[in-house]
C-alpha cells in the first residue's frame, strides 16, 4: 500500500502523488525522501526508505520547535521499527523557532556582547543534544539543523 498523510500541512518529496504512482518495489526503497511542514521543519532522510503503508503523519510529528519521529502516542515501546527499516534511519533534520532567551521575534534587540553570548550558550546546548550531531545554527530564523543516526531518535 501506497503511504498517506491526512494533514495538509505536510508535504513530501516526492509528492504523495508521486509515491502513490511508484510500485511496491519501488516503494520499499525511496531515495532521498524528504517531509516539511511550514514554519516548523523538515527531515531528510539520508539513506533510502521503506514506505509501504506508512502513515506519514502518524510517523513524523513536525511541529516548532521539535521533531519526533514514531512518536509514543502512535507507537508506544515495541511497536517502532528497529534501525535501518522504515523511516528509523539516518536524517537530516531542520527545526524552526529555536531562539536564544531574549532574542526570539518580538523581542527588543539585546547589545551584541549579550547577543554573542546567548548565541554561544544555545550553540553549546544544541551541540550537547544526545544522539545528535549539529550541522548548523541560524539565529535569524532559529534554524537548527542536525543529523540523527538511525536508531537514535527515540
């Protein structure tokens, strides 16, 4: 069966109608699959694949601030897939809305030695995130990108 997503804030490349049209062959080993949801992130996964059946939604829980994927209150202990199948594999992951106390949008501006040590300290916390290896943070739009191994998202 081809994957689905009921939540029109998600959208995947390649699209669900692309997916839809693939075989089941070739549905079991999707390249650089990648799900978005405006204004909160992405996940790209950097090897192949298996999405037979999967409900992406259900899957993938992309919301500001965090990512998760096979989220407990859809698949609680010993029903995830073990590494290397299904989606638990190793991404690229961008999350939007990670700001430095005080430096978030609204926020008055801060002088730039306070602003460069908030930045270092949410650097150093991001870069201390188990499991997790940083790619880059971008202040201005509180983008935090990070790759997660398969089998270390839970």
């Amino acid at each position: 069966a081809p994957p689905s997503c009921a939540d029109p804030g998600y959208r995947t490349r390649p699209t669900l109608a692309e997916l839809r049209a693939m075989s089941a062959e070739q549905l079991r080993r999707v390249g650089d699959f990648e799900v978005h949801r405006d204004k909160a992130g992405s996940v790209q996964f950097l090897e192949s694949v298996d999405l037979t059946g999967v409900a992406i939604d259900r899957a993938v829980r992309i919301v500001p601030g965090q990512i998760c994927l096979y989220p407990a209150e859809h698949f609680p202990a010993g029903t995830r897939p073990p590494p290397g199948q299904g989606l638990n594999r190793k991404a690229l992951c961008t999350v939007l809305g990670i700001f430095a106390p005080g430096m978030g949008p609204g926020d008055p501006p801060v002088a730039p030695a306070v602003r460069e040590k908030r930045l270092a300290n949410l650097r150093k916390r991001l870069a201390a995130v188990p499991h997790t290896t940083l790619v880059e943070y971008e202040p201005a739009e509180g983008r935090w990108a990070f790759v997660v191994e398969a089998g270390e998202w839970f």
